[in-house]
C-alpha cells in the first residue's frame, strides 16, 4: 500500500472533497425532503452501491474511454440529466398523500428512490473521471500490492467517506422537515422543493462543461 504519509494525505483530501456540498448530497437531500428520510437513506445506498461501478471501471481503465472517446461521454452525461429531469418533474407533478396513507407510500418510494439513485449514479460519468483523475496520485506503482487493487481498495474508502457525507445530508434534511409532516401543505411544499431540485441537478449536468 502507499506509504503513511501518502495515506494521511488521501484521507484528508478525501474529506474535504466529500463533505463540500455536490450532487450527490443535493440528490440525497432532495429524496428526503419529497419522501421522507428512509427514501432518502435508501437513496444514499443506492449512490453509494452505483459508486462501486465507477471504482472498478477506474480499476479496469475502462474511465479513459471517456477521454478518448467525448462524444460518448456526452451522450452519457445527457442522459443521466435528462432521467434526473423527469424524477424531478415526476416529484413535482405528484399529488401530496393523505397522512394515513404514508407508511405504504414510504415503503414504495423507498424502493424507488433505491434504484433510481443506482441508475443516476451509474450513468454519472463526472464520477468515473473523479476517480480516474484522483485515485492515481495516491497511488504508489513500487508498493506490495498491484495498482488495480490499490485502485478498489482506495476508490472504496473514497465512496464510503462520500456515502457518510450523503447519510449526514439526509438527518439534517430529515431533522428540518420533521415538524413539517403533519401539514399536507408542508408535505406538497417539501415535496415541490425535492422536485425542483432534481429538475435543476439534471440542468446543471447537462450545461455542466466537461
């Protein structure tokens, strides 16, 4: 592995790029604040699983077709802004839900929020590039252990570190709509601002320069 003062260096770089507010934790948040906190911790594990694509494509060196090839890193980038977009408006549209209902929506919108966020994160290619530009300066070619396994075990230390900051995203959230939750109205509000906000993570992808 890299030697001590390499690690120091990783792991404090690495927490400062996850604790500064991004995507990510917009996302987590904004699941929170349409469908409660258990959709927006099953969103942050859909995110953190969909994390795991990347890290092995930076293992493999599959991120550097994305440097070779633009065009189909466009095409990617576009398309994962576009399904952001359309759950952003999908949330926006949706009728607020009658409070004796919840607990069956929840469970539903839990497992929606699980999968989409695994969709949205496999198709984030800013991730792939974030791995393949990051990981290698912490990455040491004379060490035990061969580059592709310095690559996962560093690249899962970084989503895990990201996954925290997502979960910390999430209580705070959760904390600030709790009093709101017996109001439909609050609920309609929150949930037109959790929509709103995926509208406008899928604009910023997509006008985003690579």
């Amino acid at each position: 592995m890299p030697s001590t003062e390499l690690l120091i260096a990783f792991f404090a770089t690495t927490a400062i790029f996850a604790y500064i507010p991004g995507p990510a934790m917009l996302y987590a948040a904004a699941q929170t604040m349409a469908r409660g906190r258990w959709s927006g911790l099953t969103a942050a594990l859909g995110i953190h699983l969909g994390g795991y694509f990347h890290v092995f494509a930076a293992a493999a060196g599959l991120s550097v077709l994305f440097h070779a090839v633009p065009p189909l890193y466009l095409a990617v980038k576009l398309v994962g802004a576009l399904y952001l977009v359309w759950l952003g408006v999908c949330l926006f549209r949706k009728r607020a839900d009658g409070e004796t209902e919840l607990p069956a929506i929840e469970r539903k919108s839990a497992r929606r929020a699980f999968f989409e966020s695994i969709t949205i994160e496999v198709l984030n290619p800013k991730t792939a590039i974030f791995f393949m530009a990051f990981l290698p300066q912490f990455i040491d070619a004379s060490a035990t252990f061969p580059v592709w396994l310095q690559f996962v075990v560093l690249g899962t230390i970084v989503n895990l570190m990201f996954s925290s900051a997502d979960i910390v995203c999430v209580f705070l959230a959760g904390a600030m709509i709790a009093r709101l939750r017996r109001s439909s109205r609050a609920q309609r509000l929150m949930q037109r601002a959790g929509g709103a906000v995926l509208v406008g993570l899928g604009v910023h992808v997509a006008l985003q320069k690579s």
